[in-house]
C-alpha cells in the first residue's frame, strides 16, 4: 500500500474492485481545505477513462505491472499463442485481449505483453508504427496522379487501407498503429 502522493504516470492501482492505470495526476492545495490529489485512471477491462479525487494521505494499492517480450506464433481455437524467445515458453492469450491491435499482429514478430503479477496478461503494447506486406493492391489509373488520389490496398493481416497510387502487390508498407493509415514505403 501506498499513499495517494506517491502515485505517478503509468501506475497501475486496485480501485473498487477493478485494475486502473494511471494516465495523469495533479496536487492541489486549495485555499481552504485539505491538499488532495487528482487522478485522471483507465480501466483495464472497460478501456473507460475516469476522473478520481484522493484525499493525500488516502492510501492506495499499487500493483506492480512485468512487460515481457513475446513472439507471437499462430492462433488456434482457444486464442493467440506467443512464444517466449528465451524460455520457449508458450503464452496463449484471449481473442477478446487481441482485438483491439489484431489488424497489427504478425506471426513471427515480438510484441511487448503487459501482465500483472500474478500473470494476468492486461494489454498489448504496440510500436508507434509497423511495417506490413501489401497482398492486395489493384493498378493505379494512369492520369489520376495529378492529385492526392489514394486506392485502397489490403495487408498481409487483412487490414483495408488508403494508399497512393504507385503502391504495388507484394511492397512493404509503414502504417501508423494509432490511426491506422498510411505512413510510407518501408
């Protein structure tokens, strides 16, 4: 346990029965009354954001977060299997958990899995940016090249996005994993 002052950015807490992560936090001492602290929190499972007032000596239980490197190497009826590249130990992981970045998961890449500790994975974390095999890509119209005039393309993971003309089948592409769009040849 600890106090509502030490809480820092990126702090996960057990807060009414749920895991939160800590986005943002303030002191404040107002004029009149007791300094409290204020906590901007997103819950693991709802993925919803909260604003919560502790009072700066409340106490609270922080939950110490283990990022791990894992391999990600297929997927079967149960869920996303991941691969420890050191241990050889393998992690199966939730569609529900995968969903979210499924349209960014390679096999054969490393991602960076967030656990709790007792092991509970909580979260993929993805890169700003990915690079993707284009297996889809139909020709450009000669003559459409005076403007900004994108076509849609499909990725090795079944992702559909706009991108220029002069992306062909089989190029390798860099998608920003935030917004999902185009960001250049890889």
């Amino acid at each position: 346990m600890a106090i509502a002052n030490d809480l820092r950015k990126g702090n996960a807490i057990r807060y009414e029965g749920d895991l939160l992560i800590l986005l943002d936090r303030q002191r404040v001492k107002p004029g009149k009354g007791p300094a409290y602290v204020q906590t901007t929190l997103r819950n693991y499972r709802t993925g919803r954001t909260s604003q919560v007032r502790f009072g700066s000596n409340d106490t609270v239980e922080i939950v110490p977060l283990m990022r791990r490197k894992l391999e990600y190497s297929y997927r079967d009826n149960v869920g996303y299997v991941f691969l420890d590249p050191e241990s050889f130990e393998q992690t199966v992981l939730s569609a529900e958990l995968i969903e979210p970045v499924k349209d960014y998961v390679v096999e054969g890449k490393q991602y960076t899995i967030v656990f709790t500790d007792d092991n509970i994975a909580l979260e993929v974390e993805l890169d700003s940016s990915i690079d993707l095999k284009v297996i889809k890509a139909p020709e450009g119209v000669k003559g459409d090249s005076a403007t900004n005039v994108r076509k849609p393309v499909t990725v090795e993971t079944g992702l559909e996005l706009n991108v220029p003309l002069f992306i062909t089948e089989g190029e390798v592409i860099k998608i920003d994993t935030r917004t999902g769009e185009y960001i250049s040849r890889a």
